[in-house]
C-alpha cells in the first residue's frame, strides 16, 4: 500500500506541507479563502515537529495492525480491506480522542472546532497528497512502503 515517506535530512520545515493539507481539505480549494473566509477552517493533517536544526513532518503511517482503530470506541477509525488505508467516519467519531492517546506517532489531529479527530487520509480524492505535490525539496515522497 502507497504512503507517505519522509526524507528528514532535505526536510527545511518551510511548513507548506501544513497548508497545502489545509487547502487540499477546504471547502473552496483556494489557498486565500481556505485561510481567510472558511470557518471553521480545516486542520492540516500533517504536522510538521520541530527540535531545530531538525525538522520532521508526521503524517499517519496507515499500519498494517493500527493502535489507533483498536483504540477507537464508536468505529469511526477502520481499516478498508481492499485498500489497506486507515479510513474516518467523521459522522461516527464521538470526540473521546481514544485514537490520539493510541497512535504511536502522535499522527490524529485534533480538531477542536468540530470536536473530532482528523488523519491524514492520503488525499484519495486527488490521487496524489497534496503534501507531497507541492513539497520544494520533494521531501516527501508518494511510495509503496516496502520500497526503499
């Protein structure tokens, strides 16, 4: 199953990652008014961590046993079986956070605005996460996970 990758060492945490995730799950799909006019606006789905010189974008890794859906008590977090991707309901999820406090990674968002939890979900609607398309350093990278 494709996922995102991350190059740390070509990662300069300009943050874009962050905001093309935010446009990519607007509303409008434009930058200005995803920022300026949407409310509540959207949660990027990707973080990216900072312990400077070091930067790392955390995005959900989609695991093959994931903490995060075994945690989840409504069923909102699922694994598809013909994809493998870690899917959302997000008119399922209760807003417990069950899922934050399991995820190894610190990779569900909250979204306090709504009350739920966001994940990234591999941007399925455009083909490409939007992260990795308008990455400037091409840190991220769109692959199978068994590859090197």
């Amino acid at each position: 199953m494709p996922r995102v990758v991350v190059k740390e060492e070509v990662c300069i945490g300009c943050h874009l990652c962050e905001v093309w995730c935010v446009v990519a799950h607007s509303r409008s799909k434009n930058i200005l008014k995803a920022f300026l006019y949407e409310t509540p606006r959207p949660v990027p789905r990707v973080v990216v961590e900072e312990n400077l010189p070091f930067t790392l974008p955390v995005h959900c890794r989609h695991c093959i046993e994931p903490s995060c859906v075994e945690a989840c008590i409504s069923g909102a977090l699922y694994r598809d079986p013909l994809t493998g991707r870690v899917e959302h309901d997000a008119d399922r999820c209760v807003g417990c956070y069950s899922c934050v406090m399991a995820c190894p990674y610190g990779a569900v968002v909250i979204d306090e605005a709504n009350r739920r939890v966001a994940r990234c979900d591999l941007c399925k609607e455009m083909g490409e996460p939007a992260c990795v398309k308008q990455c400037p350093n091409q840190a991220l990278v769109y692959q199978d996970s068994f590859t090197s």
